[in-house]
C-alpha cells in the first residue's frame, strides 16, 4: 500500500472562507438654492464637490446656489459639478443636499425613496411636513443629529463656535458710536477699564464667546446651573474665570456693571428666560444684549426676533440683537465647516454600498436618521408631533 502525502483529515473537504467585499455606490446629489429666508449658507464648496466627482459621483448644483456664501457657477463647474437653472431637475435626484429642510412645495417636486440630508430646525416643523415626507416615503437624516466617534454632534458644535465667535465680534460692532452704541472699545486699553462681559451659559456657543472676549482682553463673567459644565469651560479654557450657578442677586449686580450680556443657554424645548425686564431696567445705558438663544426662544425677557437687514433695537435703553442663524452672516466660513463635516460622510455612504449599508456599518450617522423609508425613526419627533413612531434599532441591523 502506498504511502499517500496527505494525511486523513487534509483529504476531507475543508470550509472556504471568501471575503464578501464591499459594492461601492455611485452617488447622484442635488443641490438646490436656499429659499427660506435669510439662509445664505451652502452644504458643499467647490473644493468639497472637486473631491466628491473625483470619487466617481455625480453633483448637480441650481445655477446660484453658492452666490450668497461668495462661490459662483464658475467655481462648481470648474470643480466638476454639472449646473441648472431647471429646480424641478434638482429636486428629481436620488439624494438631496440642503441647509434648511425642504419646504411642503418642494417636498411635491422630491421623487419617492429620495434621500434628503439637511438640518431639521425642529422647533420651525409642522406636522404636515412629517407627513408630506411619509407620503414620498423618503429617508431623512438631519445635521443636528449626526454623531462623531466621541459621542458629540460635530455639526451643532461647529455652528456653536461660529456663533459663540461672532456674538462677540457683533457686540464689539454695536459698542462704536457710528451703531449708537457708547463708543467703547471692546477690550483692554492701557490705563482704561477693560469691558466687561456677561455670558449666560458655558456650552459650546458660551465657550467660543469667552475665548474671543478674553482674546480681545474683556473682563468676563459666566453663569450657568450646571457645575459640570463651568468646571469643563474653565478646564478648556486653561485660565480662571469668575463663575457662578445663576443667583439673581450676583446675576443683577453683574448685569448693573457689564458693557455686553450674551445669552447663551438652551433649554429641552424652549430656553428659560433667566434675565427679566426688571433687570434691564438696571442695566447701562447703550449696553448691548447679543442674545444668541434666540433661536429657542431667547433667555432676555424683552427679546424679540430681528432679522440680518434691521439687527436691533434698543429698550429700556438697552440695545438689543436677536437675529436667529447668526452663522449665516458669516456664510462662507459657515458653509465651509458644513462641508468639512458632510463630505467625509457622503464618501463613506458611497463606500458602503448605500445609506442603507452605510448607517449599519455607523452607529452615528444612524442616528442622524430620522425618517427611513417613510417610516419615523426619532422618538422625541414622535412624541412631539403626536406620531406614530419605530426604533431604527429594529428595522436596521
């Protein structure tokens, strides 16, 4: 008997293990141009729709979309995008990118099984748009829902800086004489009194509100009731600065002092309203009120909402700005950290196979979704809106 050079368990027929490799997706985006007033941001810069056609995919832009954030045609074509005057053909593509949620009419114009990826500006919504979207049976993920690796909301946080940033440049605008403010500058002059400051809050927006003002050598002051967030703003910010849980005894004797008041908290539905009238009354003359919460309701009782054309008005001689959106003043630099943050995600999608592969594969991007397939997959939307409502968790996985 031969001798055989395998042994017994080698002739027995083994498993194959083959790898199952990924089928990329093309995509095809839309772009539409904002309509919803004072929205000048755009989701991609030419840069950012370069890298996406670069990938294989196809981007189509309205003619005008990037006038307001400074990016003409010529940009986007040039990057490789295709360009329409024709709304209808946008509105017609398998995915759409947009800043502001669809309004009902273009809702009419989206194709069924669409993918809309926008901000949601939940506290704007109606019922009706819910269900305008069930109807077309779309899938549809929201900005502010989206989450990073750290469990944070990259997009909300980067909005937050510019917001928290520019509330401070805006205050330092009103205090000139030319804006009828005191004709003061915001900072620390050599053998002058530096401004003061107050900040309500110590989240993102109040943390950027604080950096900027201490940049320009203000005199600042945060209030806020939760201890956690002061001891995290004072560690992020390497430095001491005073800080207090909101007391309206030291909240009015610092709000008699200070040049500037920005407001800068958020509530679960609506954001308290911590500065009463009675307070402003006590506050200076052509003191400046930025109230950045506005969005939600604004924490200044004589707040009302102003737009990006009349920014203020002045009560109890206190000079008010409550202009929602405040990053679409700065619409370039918003729309370049929209993009920053929305590019990387659209190539993941495509290298997935899909959103419907790509939200298996992240759980953070899974949960920017809050309609799949017409089907409502965010609780507190449900709750909200009095619909009926499905865990994500159980229809994907």
């Amino acid at each position: 008997m031969g001798i055989t050079p395998f042994s017994k368990q080698e002739l027995l027929p083994q498993e194959e293990k083959l790898e199952v490799a990924k089928h990329k997706s093309e995509l095809f985006i839309g772009i539409p141009k904002e309509t919803s007033y004072q929205e000048r941001r755009i989701c991609l810069t030419p840069d950012a729709v370069s890298s996406i056609v670069s990938h294989g995919h196809r981007v189509l832009i309205e003619s005008g979309a990037g006038k307001h954030a400074s990016y003409s045609d010529k940009d986007y074509s040039d990057a490789g995008a295709e360009i329409t005057s024709d709304t209808k053909k946008v509105f017609e593509c398998p995915m759409l990118l947009k800043v502001e949620p669809p309004t009902i009419a273009e809702i009419e114009l989206i194709k069924p099984q669409t993918i809309i990826i926008s901000a949601i500006q939940l506290k704007t919504r109606k019922k009706e748009y819910f269900e305008a979207l069930k109807k077309k049976k779309i899938t549809a993920l929201a900005f502010e829902y989206i989450k990073d690796d750290d469990n944070s909301f990259p997009a909300v946080k980067s909005l937050s800086e510019i917001a928290g940033t520019a509330s401070v440049l805006v205050a330092a605008e009103l205090m000139t004489t030319s804006n009828s403010g005191n004709g003061l500058l915001f900072g620390n002059i050599t053998g002058v009194r530096p401004t003061e400051v107050v900040i309500l809050g110590a989240g993102t927006v109040a943390e950027y509100a604080v950096k900027t003002a201490l940049g320009l050598g203000a005199s600042v002051k945060v209030f806020d009731n939760s201890i956690t967030k002061l001891r995290r703003l004072q560690n992020n910010l390497n430095q001491r600065i005073f800080t207090s849980t909101i007391q309206n005894k030291t909240l009015l004797k610092s709000l008699r002092r200070c040049d500037v008041a920005i407001g800068a908290m958020r509530g679960k539905y609506r954001t308290p309203i911590v500065v009463s009238e009675d307070m402003i009354t006590h506050m200076k003359k052509g003191a400046i009120i930025v109230d950045v919460s506005i969005d939600t309701g604004g924490c200044f009782e004589t707040s009302e909402i102003t737009t990006h054309e009349n920014p203020t008005f002045v009560k109890n001689g206190v000079i008010h700005y409550c202009v929602p959106n405040i990053p679409s003043r700065y619409s370039k630099t918003a729309s370049l950290s929209i993009s920053n943050i929305i590019t990387p995600y659209l190539l993941q999608i495509a290298d997935d196979g899909g959103i419907e592969s790509a939200i298996r594969c992240d759980a953070g991007l899974k949960n920017g979704v809050y309609f799949y397939h017409g089907i409502l997959t965010n609780k507190t939307i449900g709750e909200w809106f009095d619909l009926t409502h499905r865990d994500i968790n159980l229809i994907v996985f």
